[in-house]
C-alpha cells in the first residue's frame, strides 16, 4: 500500500521536480555569471588604480621639472 502511494506521489511530483531542478540551474548560472562580473570589476578597479598611480608618478615628475627656480631679487639674494 505504502509503495502504491509513495509511487502516485514520486509520478504526480514529477513536473515539480523538474521545474525545481530547472529553477536551481537557472541559479546556479546567474551565480556563475554574477562571479565573473565581480571578478571583472575586480580587476577593472586593479588596472584603474595602476593607470591613476601611473599618472600620478607622470605628472608628478613633471611638474618638479617645470618649476622654475625662483630667482632672488636684483642682488641674488632671496626674499624674506
């Protein structure tokens, strides 16, 4: 008796099953996808933040080659 009800239940389950496995990979692949996305954005920050310390060394050293000494006054000494 118990086999007769347990199979009824295992065949008119069948179509909920499938749909749960369905939902489950339809999960398991937009947590793919949103682990691929971060680990994207991971290394768009790492390359960003190399460019800006890149640009920052760049116009650093161009900028204390481009100032100009300051000269003193008429006699050469600087003023106070």
């Amino acid at each position: 008796m118990w086999e007769l009800n347990h199979n009824n239940c295992l065949a008119s389950d069948a179509p909920l099953l499938a749909q749960m496995r369905a939902e489950l990979a339809d999960i398991g692949e937009k947590e793919r996808i949103l682990k691929e996305r971060s680990a994207d954005r991971e290394a768009y920050r790492y390359l960003l933040d190399a460019h800006r310390l890149t640009v920052r060394e760049s116009f650093l050293g161009e900028l204390l080659l481009n100032v100009a000494p300051q000269g003193g006054g008429e006699d050469g000494q600087l003023a106070a």
